[in-house]
C-alpha cells in the first residue's frame, strides 16, 4: 500500500479542528466562566477572549491549511493556557476508566502541535510561505 502523508496530515486537520470548533461554538454565547477563572487567577476578564482566537479562529485556520505552523502554536499555548488555569488540579487525576482527567486536552494541544513541526502537508490553502 502507498503512503499517502499529505492525505493522512489533511484528516489529521480536518480531525483535530473540527472537533475543537465544538468547544469554541459552545463558548460563544457564555464566557463567564472564563471569566470567573482568570479572575480568581488575578488576571485580567479581557483574556476571555483569546478564548475565540484559540478555539476558533486557529481550528479553522488549521481545518484549510492557512498559515498552519502560526495558527498551532496559537493553538497549543492556548491549551497549555487551558491546563494551567482550568485544569491544573487534573494534572495526575485518573478518571475512573483509568485514562487522564486531562488526556482530550494533552490529545488537543500535543495534536496540533504536530502541524507546527510538519507543516499542512500538500492539500492545503497555502504551501509556500514559511508559516504554512
């Protein structure tokens, strides 16, 4: 059977973005419980909306292949941003399946970091600049 990376990177994308776009959605009509966390954090409610940036805007960007190596760095420092403040009391949690408590997140951010070092692959908006 041939390899076919260019293909198994677009289902990658398609796979890690899609599904990133439902938490992003979710988040659009309520952030206040972003909101609640970055002020117990003592940082400032304005942050929230980075939330768009991280959960829409760069799942999309990663989903067409624009500037891809850019929009997963956004990406995972956001889900780094996610664990720090959100789940941080997860880190070592064991669910009662006995996976991670926080093993869709790591899945999410350790994903799209893939694209950083790989690039979109050949099916993608752009290829040619250095950020794709």
């Amino acid at each position: 059977m041939k390899k076919d990376i260019d293909f198994g990177l677009l289902l990658l994308r398609i796979v890690i973005g899609g599904l990133m776009l439902f938490h992003g959605v979710a988040k659009l009509s309520n952030l206040d419980g972003i909101k609640n966390i970055l002020t117990e954090a003592g940082l400032s409610t304005m942050i929230a909306y980075g939330v768009y940036i991280t959960e829409l805007i760069a799942p999309l960007l990663i989903m067409i292949g624009f500037r891809i190596r850019l929009a997963s760095l956004v990406f995972f420092f956001g889900m780094t941003a996610a664990l720090a403040l959100a789940h941080s009391e997860d880190l070592f949690a064991i669910s009662k399946t006995g996976a991670l408590e926080i093993e869709l997140l790591l899945l999410y951010a350790f994903g799209g970091l893939v694209f950083f070092f790989t690039g979109s692959g050949r099916y993608a908006v752009t290829t040619s600049n250095k950020w794709d």
